[in-house]
C-alpha cells in the first residue's frame, strides 16, 4: 500500500516511480479524489458543529422554537448522513486504486519490461561436465521409481507428483538441512504456521486483490497459501512491536499451492511447476533504516545452501518490470540444471519496505512513536526445485543418484541413491 501524504508531496515522483513500471500516471486521479475527500470532511465538520450549536439552544428556547430547531437539527443529520455515503464510496475508490498499484522500484532496480533486462551480479560455482548425456530429473526419477507421475494425475491432475522411498526421504533432508543451518547459523525463529489463510493475510502480503486467480480458495472462504510468506509476514498483523525484539526473522516448510493459471504449455514435464510444492521460507521485519542489508544478509543465507551443496549458480537482480508485486528490490537464485543447459530460478529475494506493513498495519514502538516496520521474504530454498537440482547435478552414468556430502547424514548415511 501507498502512503497518500508521498503523493501530496511528491506527485510527479511517484508517476516517475510507476512509469519505471510501466504504468500510465495515477497521481492527478489520486489527488483529486483525495482532495474531494477532504472538502467532504470539511463540511461535514461545519455541519456537525452547527448541529451541536443548535442542540445547545435547547435548553434556554421556547416550546414554539424548539421544534423548528429539532427541524433543522433533522436536516443537518441527513445532510450528513449524505456527506458520510460519499466519503465512503470516495474512501473506496482511493484504497482499490492504492492497494491495486504495486510498489516503487528502488532507484538501484535496472529499468526493463521484462527478465531480458535483468542484471547479472555473480555466478558461482563450475557447471559440471558428464561423459554422457545428462538426463532429465523426471526421466531419473521414473527410472529409479522413485517419481510418479502418471498416478498422480490420475488422483489429482496434471502438475503433480508422487515421490516414493529415497526420494521422498530426499526431499525431507534437503528441507530438514536447510532448516537446520537457517535455524542453528543464521538465527531465523522456526515456526510451523496455518496453511489456510484469511482475506486479510492475503491482502496483507499483496495477494490479494490482484492475483486471486493464481491462489487456490476452499468453500469457507480461506486461502490455501502460495508461499510462507504469508503466514509468516502477517504474524505482524495489526500489532506493535517491541523495538527491542527487531529485527525479527522466522523461517518456516511449509507445502505451498499455486493455481499457475498464467503457465499453460510451460514446464508442462516434471516438477519445476507444480501445483503443491514445498519451500522453506525465510521473512525479516526490521527497522527501515536496516532493511538494504537486511537484504544482503538474506541472500546470503539462501545462497550458503548452494554453497553447500556444491551447485552452481547464479544470481540475478530484477528488472523494474519483471519484480513481484508487492518488492522494491529482488534478487533472483537460480540454479545450474544440466538437462536444459542453463539456470532456473530457484529462490527470489526480496525487500518491500514499508508495502507490506502499511498493508498490515504491521508497526514498530520507537522513541519517535509508531513506525511502519519494513519486511523481506526470500525462499531458502525451494525444495522440491533444490531436489531437481541435486539429482541432475549429482546422477551417474549408470542412472543412479549420488547423495551431496552434507545431506549425508541426513539420509541415514546413505551415500547413492539407485534401483532397488
């Protein structure tokens, strides 16, 4: 969301900021509603101060007069009343068109429409070289019968899957690694939180109204949530926080659902884009002034597990056109996969500033008073893409899967992963 007095003071910045997004002008629209709003507010002050100038003269009138007054004081109310049907509908075209707008690029974010204006920060890592041709995860995974796909789509449709026996216990330690090493290194706050969220959480992180048609919703008007995110942002709904328990960070695994509603023909094959799939998520809440290397430190975090795993990768600063809604500055990791010979992404970093608590209502307690806290998100990483990563990384020519070192001890001291 969009504070209003930054567009009073700064109109053509903010139409500069949203041409960067390449977005027609909203300033002029904005203001004059708002400015609508406040001679709206004006009168009816007036109003309300004649009526309680009339009713004080109660007292001291005559019978005769006194029903004129009750006239008059009858006439002012609905006078009223009229100016309050107006503020209303005013109130909710300002809020449609403010929480409708997505956030202003930060002025380090490269100006573009689209990936094809994405900035290349580091890559990291050798890409590996097989002595035969690299196969596919989902052609590993079926060989070793281990991913099932086929009997997935007969139970729930198509971008679904099955995993079975070492895969299923791959996908487990990956995320119980990276839990680990966020939790016990970094310091994030595990949490385990709701899978169904309200209106008011999806709003709050920028799902809502804009992308329900990429959300799943049950009939009892709750939303099954596309990432952590969600949850773990709005454990600062409508609160004020100690601003001595900032900065705040939670990370949390949770399964996330994705209706993909924009991706038809697109990764139609495998896992890379699946209706449910699994992520650890990281979020911060911090004081403003901390929220830049906030970022910094968050996709180190993420980028750590690559390390670790000894995968090659590459990261990506975000064009002004190609960020996420509700961002003012993202980083893109995305991860080597041999099967198609580049790099996919495999976790966005993100600061949103104040977009998200103005959202919310998400404060902090300050010797300066109530303060918007600034919040970032960040995948730490996406499992199930981190599992593709690892199993076309890591395959052998005889099909079978090596484990990465450190997850060894993580699948019980298995060292391969092959037919059974």
């Amino acid at each position: 969301m969009h504070d209003i007095n930054f567009i009073r003071n700064n109109p053509d910045n903010f139409d500069k900021f949203l041409k960067l997004r390449f977005l027609k002008p909203h300033s002029k629209k904005i203001l004059d509603l708002d400015k609508s709003k406040r001679v709206i507010l004006t009168s009816s002050q007036d109003l309300r101060s004649q009526r309680k100038n009339i009713s004080s003269q109660f007292a001291s009138s005559q019978d005769s007069e006194k029903l004129k007054l009750q006239e008059e004081v009858h006439l002012i109310k609905e006078q009223i009343d009229s100016l309050e049907k107006k503020l209303f509908i005013i109130d909710e075209e300002i809020h449609l068109i403010l929480s409708s707008l997505p956030n202003l690029p930060d002025p380090e974010v490269p100006v573009g429409k689209d990936e094809d204006s994405n900035k290349l920060i580091k890559t990291i890592g050798e890409i590996p070289s097989f002595d035969f041709n690299p196969l596919a995860h989902y052609d590993l995974g079926e060989n070793l019968q281990m991913m099932d796909f086929d009997q997935a789509a007969k139970v729930s449709g198509s971008r679904f899957v099955y995993l079975k026996n070492d895969f299923a216990r791959l996908e487990r330690s990956i995320a119980n690694f990276m839990l680990d090493k966020h939790t016990t290194d970094f310091g994030y706050t595990e949490v385990n939180p709701p899978n169904l969220v309200k209106d008011a959480a999806a709003f709050g992180t920028g799902q809502l109204p804009k992308f329900s048609d990429d959300l799943f919703k049950t009939n009892s008007d709750h939303w099954l949530i596309p990432t952590a995110e969600v949850p773990l942002t709005n454990l600062h709904l409508e609160t004020i926080t100690n601003e001595k328990k900032l900065p705040a960070r939670y990370t949390a695994w949770t399964s996330c659902y994705r209706l993909e509603a924009g991706s038809a023909g697109r990764d139609t094959r495998g896992m890379i884009r699946q209706h449910q799939f699994s992520k650890v998520e990281l979020v911060s809440l911090v004081k403003p002034e901390e929220s830049n290397d906030e970022l910094e430190r968050m996709l180190n975090c993420a980028t750590s597990i690559l390390n670790d795993l000894k995968l090659s990768y590459r990261v990506m600063l975000l064009s002004s056109g190609d960020m996420g809604f509700s961002a003012k500055k993202t980083y893109d990791i995305e991860v080597w996969l041999p099967s198609e010979s580049k790099y996919r992404e495999i976790s966005s970093c993100s600061n949103c500033g104040d977009f998200q608590a103005r959202r919310m209502n998400a404060k902090y307690k300050s010797t300066d008073g109530n303060v918007y806290l600034h919040t970032l998100n960040g995948s730490g990483l996406a499992v199930g893409r981190t599992l593709i990563a690892i199993v076309e990384n890591y395959q052998n020519k005889d099909g079978s899967i090596t484990v990465p070192d450190v997850l060894v001890p993580y699948m019980g001291g298995k060292k391969t992963i092959c037919l059974k």
